[in-house]
C-alpha cells in the first residue's frame, strides 16, 4: 500500500526509493546530504539497481568496491549504515521482505580524534590569558569538563544550569543531557562557573563560530605542548578518555555524552597505554 501511494514499486531503482524516501524525511540537512551522496555513489558503482537487487551478494561487493576506492575507513562505515537504514525503510513499507544486512556485520567506526593528557589540561588550565584567548580557552575547557559538543556549549544559558547540574536538550540528536557539574572532575566546571560570577553566558555568548575559536585555540595548544591536530571537538572526546580512564561505567558516560547507542561512546572511550598499566597493576594485586 505504501509502495502505491508513494507510486514506487519494488522494482523500482534504488536512487528513486532514496529520493523518495528523503524527499517524505524529517531528518536534518547534514543527514539528508548524506543521503544523496549515497544515492550517488551507489549509482557509480551499480548503475540502476533496484531494491530487489539488494542482497548479500550485493552488499559484499560493495563493500569491497569502497576499500577498493580508497575512502576512508570511517566514510566507508558511514555509507554502510545509511544503506542499511534505507532498506530498513523499505522493509517497513513491505518492500522488501528482508534486509540482508541482517547477516551482514558493519564495522564499527574508529575514532581519529585526539585528546589532551592531564598534564596538558593542568598546563592548559594554569595559563595567564586574556581577552579572547581566555574566552577560548575557557570554553574548551567547558568542553572537557561537560563532555558537550561545541553547539551545545555556544547554546548554553544559566538557566540550564541550577543546583550542581547541567540540564539541556542538545543541537544535534535533541537528546536530553543532565550533568552533574559539582560531581564531575572534582567540581572543576562549577569552579569555573564561579570564575565567571555564576554567569556563564559571559563565556558562550562570545565564542563566535567553530573555525574562528580553533583559529585562537591553535597558538595557545602550542604553548601548552599539546600535539597539533587537537581542535575544539578533542574537547569532548578528553572528557570522555579521562572518565573511562577513573574507572566510570561506559553507560553513565553514554548518559552524559548523550549517545543513543553504546557503541558511538566506544568510539570515545578510548583507552591510552596509561590505562592499559593500571589495569595490569591493579589485576596482579588481587592474584
């Protein structure tokens, strides 16, 4: 009934069912772009496939083509997952009877995002700055003590926080985050709240766009001899890196990030060679 109404049949081409898909789609614009350049990239490597052509076989040879092609790992995943959502949408309208990534196993994405080590985050915090680099500075350092992404910090008010805690929907995935600011890296958020008088907007309100706050925080990283590569975004995967690294369950830090899936908090969760010591230490104490 849904294959009529949208007048697509499942012989139609898989370009036409995505389109068609997308076109009816509430998802954002970012995700929607990801879509078509999908759509686009599987009309280069099978030019007119329909959904019945979709099988194993299928996606097998995919994904062999996109190694082959020499995208990124993580492009490649990307693209994967999409697929599988779109046949899952044609499954859902009896389409198709089955989605064959059911007996296919995507990778998980790996993280190439740096993050800054503790003794960096002293050196870093330590620093006499002024003006906009403190600004700057200050506001990554909100990053790393919260966990949240750059929109969330520029859209961060002080009515979203009362009580030692953070509460907020966030700009990307409208998740709902509480953080508790006062329990999280020995009160280190709240203490820089009260920097600023318990008005935090004094902060977020003038941290200007992504590129330009990178642009200042780049000097200032290399005095701090923090490795280049780290940008604003290392913010939230430092918080990440230093919970796992005290031992915090990976589904609290999941709650905190705001991730639907335990698997993206994975990807920040990474463990250093620092946490890998302490934990052999540690198990030869109990032998």
């Amino acid at each position: 009934k849904d294959a009529v109404r949208s007048h697509i049949s499942p012989a139609a081409k898989l370009s036409e069912f995505g389109m068609e898909v997308v076109s009816q789609s509430e998802r954002k614009k970012s995700t929607l772009l990801n879509y078509k350049t999908l759509l686009n990239n599987l009309e280069q490597f099978h030019k007119g496939s329909t959904l019945t052509d979709i099988d194993y076989s299928f996606i097998t040879s995919y994904d062999k083509w996109l190694r082959d092609s020499g995208v990124s790992h993580n492009t490649r995943v990307g693209r994967l997952r999409l697929l599988r959502a779109l046949l899952n949408e044609a499954k859902k309208r009896d389409m198709i009877t089955i989605n064959p990534f059911d007996r296919f196993r995507i990778q998980q994405m790996v993280s190439k995002k740096g993050y800054v080590h503790k003794d960096q985050l002293r050196r870093l915090e330590s620093m006499t700055l002024s003006g906009k680099e403190d600004i700057a500075r200050d506001a990554f350092l909100i990053g790393c003590y919260t966990g949240l992404r750059f929109s969330d910090i520029k859209s961060l008010r002080n009515e979203h926080i009362a009580n030692g805690w953070i509460k907020k929907r966030m700009q990307k995935t409208k998740f709902y985050v509480e953080i508790p600011t006062k329990a999280m890296f020995d009160g280190k958020m709240q203490s820089l709240i009260d920097k600023y008088g318990g008005d935090i907007e004094r902060i977020t309100k003038k941290i200007g766009n992504n590129s330009s706050i990178n642009q200042l925080l780049k000097p200032i990283f290399e005095r701090c001899g923090i490795e280049p590569g780290i940008t604003f975004h290392s913010s939230r995967h430092t918080c990440a890196t230093m919970l796992t690294q005290a031992g915090v369950d990976l589904q609290t830090i999941q709650k905190i990030l705001g991730h639907t899936k335990i698997a993206t908090t994975q990807i920040y969760a990474e463990v250093d060679k620092s946490k890998i010591i302490k934990d052999l230490k540690q198990s030869n104490k109990h032998k």
